[in-house]
C-alpha cells in the first residue's frame, strides 16, 4: 500500500524546479490536486551535521500556494524584497558553485571518512 501512495504523491507533480542555495535546496513543484486544479507547493530542505554523526539529516518545510493567491503573494514578496533592496541596496547572488568543485568537496568528505565509514 505504501508503494501506491509513493506513486500517487509522484504522479501529482506535474512541473518541478529546484534552487540551490548553500546549505538549503528550495523545491518549486506543481503539483495537481484531485480536482484537476494546479497548485505551487513549495518545500524547503536544510542539511543539518549533528555533531558527532556521519550521517546528515534534512530538516523540511512546506508552504501550499493556490492559484487565487498568486497575485497577493507576488505582491507581498515584491514589496519585501523591494523594501530590503531599499534598505541595503544592490544584493549580490550567491556564487554558484562549480560542479568540479562539489565534486572535490565529495572527495574531501570520503577522504575524511574513509572508505568504510561511507556505508556505516
């Protein structure tokens, strides 16, 4: 039974979107409910290290957006965003990082832990 909700919650996605951003990977996904209707369901997933653990957790958020409430959000997150440009100015993006560098933090990361501890 569990295979079959597994499948249900993937087959409602109909658009997917991720955005890096350091340690937090934003999911932008629409989603389809039973009506047929379509709505933004977006989740927020943080790599949290626990000290002394090999294996890091991710700590989620979710917030549903329905289309009758587009404009107010687009309204709402312009004006904020507006008022912290405001106040700081020019906002830099964040550097992207290159995948041959993710790829050598990977190695560093398996270097540190040696080969046995990957798979404990």
């Amino acid at each position: 039974m569990e295979k079959n909700q597994e499948e249900r919650r993937e087959q409602e996605i109909v658009y997917s979107r991720s955005v890096k951003a350091g340690k937090r990977i934003y999911y932008l996904d629409v989603r389809k409910a039973r009506n047929a209707d379509l709505y933004l369901s977006i989740t927020e997933s943080k790599r949290i290290q626990a000290e002394g653990e090999e294996v890091p957790t991710f700590e989620k958020h979710k917030i549903f957006l329905y289309k009758e409430d587009f404009a107010h959000f687009t309204e709402g997150l312009e004006d904020v965003i507006a008022y912290i440009k405001g106040q700081l100015g020019d906002i830099e993006a964040r550097p992207e990082k290159a995948p041959e560098s993710e790829a050598a933090e990977g190695e560093e990361e398996a270097k540190k832990k040696g080969l046995f501890g990957i798979f404990k």
